[in-house]
C-alpha cells in the first residue's frame, strides 16, 4: 500500500496505525460485511529501511504515479506552473527516480 501525507511528522507507524484504526471503524459500521461482527484491526510493523526514500514510480505504475503527481502538485488550486514543476528536480526525483524519466513520462500522461 502507498500512502503520501504531507505531515513531515507522519512515520509509517502512524499512518499504519491511522489505516488501522479506519478499517476498525469501518468494519464496526458494516458489521454485515463481516459476518455480523467488528474487526479490530491492528497496526504492526514497520518496513525495512531498504524501503525508504525510493521513487513513488516503484510502488506505482507509470500513469499512475503521474496521475497522483498532477493531483498533488498541479491541480488549479496550487497556482504551480509548468516550467516551475519541470524545473524542480528534487521533485522530479521524489516522484520520477530522475528528472529525465519525470519529463519524459509528463510528456506522454500528463496532459497538459
């Protein structure tokens, strides 16, 4: 499961445990889809640290992780243009793995 929170304080154990906690509710409220009854689901583990600070491409597919990147960082409300987004490389590298597959992936599903 990939999840993005931009809380710079969020650590995979709280989003774990804030899925968790959904899913508990969620199955307390639909108690039919459970057979009659609440799942308590819990939390537990964290991924290794080979995990950390990889491109969302490796989680995602290509048009995917295009689609969250045009959702987060160019949707009419974050004033974000085109040259300034193509231009910040860390992003492109966060999202991407490089800005040259950013870019060239941006061209073939982004739309613009």
């Amino acid at each position: 499961m990939v999840t993005i929170n931009p809380d710079p304080k969020a650590t995979a154990e709280t989003v774990g445990t804030d899925i968790a906690v959904a899913f508990s509710s969620f199955s307390a409220a639909r108690k039919d889809l459970f057979n009659g009854k609440k799942v308590d689901f819990v939390f537990s583990g964290v991924p290794p640290e080979s995990e950390d600070n990889h491109p969302l491409t490796r989680y995602l597919i290509d048009e995917d992780c295009v689609k969250v990147f045009m959702l987060m960082c160019f949707s009419p409300k974050s004033g974000n243009k085109k040259e300034d987004l193509l231009s910040c490389h860390p992003l492109m590298e966060a999202f991407f793995g490089s800005v040259e597959v950013g870019h060239k992936l941006l061209d073939l599903y982004a739309g613009w």
